[in-house]
C-alpha cells in the first residue's frame, strides 16, 4: 500500500467535510510514512501540517502509566502497595451498597485501593460503559466538580483539592470488582507525581518524555508553537461548532495535570513513545523502560467475568492492560490479538500490532455515536498493512 493511497482513502473523508483536517503516521518496522491532509481552522486559512498540535485526550492515558511503570522499576512504587501512604485522602473507603443508591447508602470497602487497581481501572470509580442512565453518584460528581466528560483542564481545581474532593465520596464497587474508565487515570497521574516528588508533568519530561524527545509533548502549548495548534470542534445540531480555542484551556499551564486526557501531542512525538513500547522498552539503544515493564503494561488483566460485565469493547474483544487496551481476538478488518494501544474522544488513535504502528490525529471530537468513520478507515488501513507485511 503506497503513501500516496493511504492519503486518498483518509482524504476522501476530509473532503466529504466529516472533518476538517487530521494527520496520520503509519511505520511497518522502521520504515515511516505521514501525512496531513486539510485545515486547523473553519475559515481553512491555516493548513494542517505534520508537527501540527493536537489535543490527544485520553492517549494520554498509557504515557501516564508508563510514568508509573519507571516508577515500579526505580522501586518507588509496588503495584501491590494501597494507595493510602501517598493518598491519604483516599484511605478508609465506603462503597455505595448499589450503583444507583443514595451516595449515603454505603458499606465499608472490602480492602484499600491499590496501585495495580489505579493501572488496571478496577479501583472502583470510574464510567460504567454499559449503563449511562443518571444516578445520585453522577449529581454528587458534578456538584463537587470533579469534571465528567470531555477534558476541561482550566476549570478543574488544582489536584490536591480535587483529591480532597473526591475522597469525600463512595466508592461505586468494590475495588478489584469492576472495570470502569478514566478515573483510575487521573488518580494515577496525582499518585506518581507524590511518588516522585514532584508534579506529573515534571516527572514525564525527566524520565519519559525527555528521553524519548517529545519535545512537542506536553499539558499546554507555549505561544511560540500557538501557530501549529488550531481550535477544536465538536458538533452540536448539526453544526460543526468551536469546542475550544486556540488560546483556550490549552495555552497556558492548567493546575490540574490530568493524567487521563490532559496532553498535547504530534504524529512524530507519539510515534517516538510507540517505538519504544514496541522495541521492548528501549529508544534508539538507551533503554527507557525495563521489558518486564512493557509486558505488563501491553498484556490483558482483566478475568473473564470482569469482561463479560463490562471493558473497553462491548463485544468483548479487548482487555486492559496498564493505561491502554489489549486486543484479544483477531478482528476481521482490523486489529490482530496482541496489539494494543488507546484512542481519545477529541479525535485520536494509536495502535501498535507487531510491527506496524499507526496513529492519527484529528481536531474534531467524536460524536455521540462513537469515532467518526474515518477513524473504521485508518484501522482498515492498519489491518491490510499488518496482514500483508508491506510497507507503505
């Protein structure tokens, strides 16, 4: 499959005005292609580029927990260890008696909320992907404001008091219990930065972001590189509407780091962290990660009843490893068992299968019905590569 044709069949999808513009990277080992194909902005006065900035939402969910995976290999972290020591704040859990009771009606947690149960999203907070009717839990969370749907990193407060806030409620399970998205992350990323000494952003350009040269990486663009970030859209009534812009949330440091969705990224910068992942922990011959670290992270802990009541897919196909899924079967037009990687709900995805990588970026957020049919044309793309072993 040529560059050529992989910028025809993304394109068509840009000029049906699905979006307004995006940028792809495909590598089969080392050899690399990438693109970009339309406009950052409405007016389509600003094209997008390659090293074009990108709200990269919930993929930042595996960088957060490859941050804690240093951490686990320093010996500053057990994935064993309750979470207490370093967040007091969660110590002494009570556990609603029923997902929809009142947040009063609780009993008292089973056991302390671990580190594994924060990398593995079974800490038992989180959204429940198969039941999203309206429940007391949900009015306590958003009367406290601890953010529930897409990021808002300038109108969160900073994360000791968001910690405080959330320790005033109840677990929705169990820990260990259930999967359940997002929050795990967040917390995570407050957990690793008291683990180290330092904030989550500090600790990701020391140990993570630096040597891997993310240069273009991070929780806010600096207004010398404002020309490569444009505004982000969503629709609302049919109408492709500014979600937020280009010197919105983004362009000054937030006080809250989200760990679970809170980065800017690029094509290349996130090619840089996938090839590390994908060689075993090792960055052109420095070694990042240990590769006992990779295979934590990249391997299915989810038993099959925790899937059978609900993970990432509803189908069941994919599992969670640490801060990303795992597939778990061979999809038809799609992903093989074994590969893994996430996306993010403003309009990104990333996949490593065997040898092929593939990631794409979008300033678009994704409707209520799920991704945008570009993104079922990327992963087709991703199969036909990994089933034929050519490169692009």
């Amino acid at each position: 499959m040529t560059t050529e044709e992989i910028t025809r069949r993304l394109g068509a999808h840009v000029e049906a005005d699905e979006l307004l513009g995006l940028a792809w990277l495909v590598a089969v080992g080392d050899r690399v292609s990438t693109g970009a194909i339309g406009h950052l902005d409405q007016a389509r006065a600003a094209p997008v580029r390659t090293d074009s900035l990108f709200r990269i939402s919930s993929m930042t969910k595996p960088l957060t927990a490859v941050a804690a995976a240093v951490l686990i290999d320093d010996g500053l972290l057990d994935p064993a260890e309750p979470v207490d020591r370093l967040l007091p704040e969660l110590a002494d859990r009570q556990v609603l008696i029923h997902p929809g009771a009142e947040v009063t009606d609780t009993v008292v947690a089973r056991r302390p909320i671990t580190v594994d149960d924060l990398l593995t999203f079974r800490l038992g907070w989180g959204m429940d992907f198969t039941d999203f009717s309206p429940k007391p839990f949900d009015a306590a969370w958003s009367e406290l404001g601890l953010g529930w749907g897409p990021p808002t990193p300038a109108q969160l407060p900073p994360g000791d008091e968001w910690l405080a806030r959330l320790g005033t409620l109840p677990l929705q399970y169990q820990p260990g219990e259930r999967w359940l998205y997002h929050v795990g992350a967040q917390i995570l990323g407050f957990l690793v930065g008291r683990a180290a000494g330092t904030s989550l952003s500090e600790f990701l350009a020391e140990r993570v972001l630096g040597p891997l040269g993310m240069t273009d990486t991070g929780f806010w663009v600096p207004p010398e590189r404002l020309d490569r970030f444009g505004p982000h859209y969503t629709e609302r009534d049919g109408e492709r509407v500014v979600h937020d812009p280009v010197d919105g949330q983004w362009s000054a440091p937030p006080a809250f780091e989200g760990g679970g969705d809170g980065l800017v990224s690029t094509v290349a910068d996130y090619h840089r962290f996938a090839r590390m992942l994908r060689d075993g922990g090792v960055f052109d011959g420095v070694r990042v990660l240990s590769e006992r670290a990779v295979t934590t992270l990249t391997t299915n802990h989810l038993t099959a009843e925790q899937l059978a009541r609900g993970g990432p897919n509803p189908d069941g196909s994919a599992g969670w490893g640490h801060g990303m899924g795992v597939q778990l079967t061979d999809l038809a037009d799609g992903p093989r068992a074994g590969s893994y990687g996430w996306a993010g709900g403003l309009g990104s995805t990333w996949s490593n299968d065997g040898p092929v990588t593939g990631i794409l970026l979008t300033n678009q957020t994704w409707g209520s019905a799920g991704p945008t049919p570009v993104f079922a044309a990327f992963e087709s793309i991703l199969g036909e590569l990994s089933r034929s072993g050519e490169a692009p």
